[in-house]
C-alpha cells in the first residue's frame, strides 16, 4: 500500500514542491488549497499523469476549522489513513503593527497558527490510534528571531514553532513525530513583492549567496518524513546561513 500524505496549500511554491517529491517517492496525496482551485487541479492532474498516483483536492480555507474537518474526514474516508502531515499553507502580511486592524490579525492568525491546530486536531487521533505518524510545519527562521514590519507573521512562526516542540512530546509515547522547518528566503510567489534590488541585497546578506529553492525545503520535508523516529520536536532552520 503507497503511503499517504495530506499536505496544506499545495497550488504553488514550496506546498506543489513537497507534493511533487513526495508523490515521486510513491505517496498518494491529499492537497488543498483556498482561492486557485484551477491551479491545483492542474497540479493534481499533472502529478496523476506523471506518478501514476492518486490525488484527492479540496479548495477552503485551512483557517475555517469546518472545512478542514471535512477534509480529514473525506481523506480519511477514501485512503483509510493519513502516514504524514505537512501543515505548510500560509500567507504574508507586512506593515507596521500599529497599522494592521484587528481583523486582519485574526485572519492572519486563522490562517498561519489555527490552521495547525485545526488539521492536527482532526488528523492525530487517527495516527495515535495507529501508533505511527510524521507531522512536518513549515515554518520561517522569523519565527526564530522576528522581523520588523511582520510582526504578525513572526508570531504566528513563533506560535507554530513553540506548538512544534509541545506536540513533539506529546505524541513521542505515541510513536508520532513532530518537526518543523525554518525556511529563509525561498523563491516562491510570497516573495514576488520583492523588487530586484531587494533580492540582490538579500542576496548578498545571505551566505550561500541565493534565495532557496522550493524543492530544497520539499527534499528535507521527504527526508524528516521517512527518516529517524527519534527525531522530534525539532525546529530546523533552512536558509543558507543566513539568520
Ligand atoms: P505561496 O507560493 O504563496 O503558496 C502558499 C500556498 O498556501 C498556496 O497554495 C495558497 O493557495 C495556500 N494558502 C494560502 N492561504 C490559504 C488558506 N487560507 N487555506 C488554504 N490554503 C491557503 O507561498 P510559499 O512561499 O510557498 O509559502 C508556503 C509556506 O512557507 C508558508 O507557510 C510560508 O509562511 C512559509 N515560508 C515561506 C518563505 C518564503 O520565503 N517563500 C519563507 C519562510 C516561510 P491559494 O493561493 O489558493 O490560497
């Protein structure tokens, strides 16, 4: 039986990387996402044609904790299980704090933290009644150290690391790791905001000397998926020396 991965916002960047790589190591996959429903059925279709695997998408919002209910249940209804989770959709916002109104931190806060809440909240019981399971968050090295203009987002990356370590030793007796990844500058579509200069400057800031690469994160999320089991409650950043 192919494993099965159920992975958050999957109709671009780093989300469609980790979807490509993990159907290639032969996963069958769960995959969501909120306003491209065309785009991901593309990348289903694709990754169907190419892998020969089968893809299940549902288009909501991960922040809404119905929608993600209903997307466990039918997953788990049709593949009979879910071997690992990867909590990656989210979204940018950058501003001075005092300018953000509080309706947009809570939906920043649904989408980027909740929605961790909301997928394991459903998706765990299954994997403790299995004794087995991986869960891998997708976090920013802000979330280690906070930026300036992102406060929200630095707190929300904060908020999913420390619920990284948490979980991690919760669900360890259960044979369930927990493990996130710290991404620096990854060239994706968040960043498209940025102008040249910007990325040229970052660019030098960075030790590598480059932003990562989607499919650099989706090769260390495959790796702490069906790696070491004693590896838990890790936070691991990935961003070329730079932070
Ligand atoms: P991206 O290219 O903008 O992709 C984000 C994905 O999340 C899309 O598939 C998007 O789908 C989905 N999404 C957004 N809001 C959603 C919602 N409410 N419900 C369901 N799906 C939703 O961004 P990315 O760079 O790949 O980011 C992926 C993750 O990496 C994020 O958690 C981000 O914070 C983290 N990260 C990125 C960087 C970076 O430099 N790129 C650095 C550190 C951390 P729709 O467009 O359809 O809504």
């Amino acid at each position: 039986m192919k494993p099965i991965v159920l992975i958050t916002g999957a109709s671009y960047g780093i989300g469609e990387a980790i979807a490509y790589t993990f159907a290639a190591a032969g996963y069958r996959l769960s995959i969501c996402c909120n306003r491209s429903g065309e785009r991901l059925a593309d990348v289903a279709a694709q990754i169907q044609s190419q892998y020969q695997t089968d893809v299940l998408t549902y288009v909501g919002d991960v922040g809404d904790f119905s929608f993600v209910q209903e997307m466990a249940k039918d997953t788990l209804t049709r593949f009979g299980q879910i071997d690992v989770l990867i909590n990656n959709a989210g979204i940018a916002h950058i501003g001075l704090l005092t300018d953000m109104s509080v309706e947009e931190w809570n939906h920043l806060v649904a989408v980027n933290l909740s929605s961790v809440f909301h997928t394991c909240k459903c998706i765990v019981p299954s994997m403790v009644q299995r004794h087995q399971g991986k869960i891998i968050n997708i976090s920013s090295v802000w979330g280690n150290v906070g930026a300036s203009c992102e406060v929200a987002y630095s707190a929300c990356k904060g908020g999913i690391n420390s619920f990284t370590k948490a979980l991690g030793k919760e669900l360890a007796p259960s044979n369930i790791q927990v493990n996130a990844i710290a991404c620096g500058c990854i060239d994706t579509r968040m960043n498209a905001c940025l102008e040249k200069e910007d990325i040229a400057q970052l660019c030098e800031e960075i030790p590598a000397g480059r932003f990562g690469r989607p499919d650099e994160v989706a090769a260390l999320a495959l790796s702490l998926a069906t790696g070491n089991d004693y590896l838990n409650g890790q936070v691991i950043t990935l961003d070329g020396g730079w932070v």
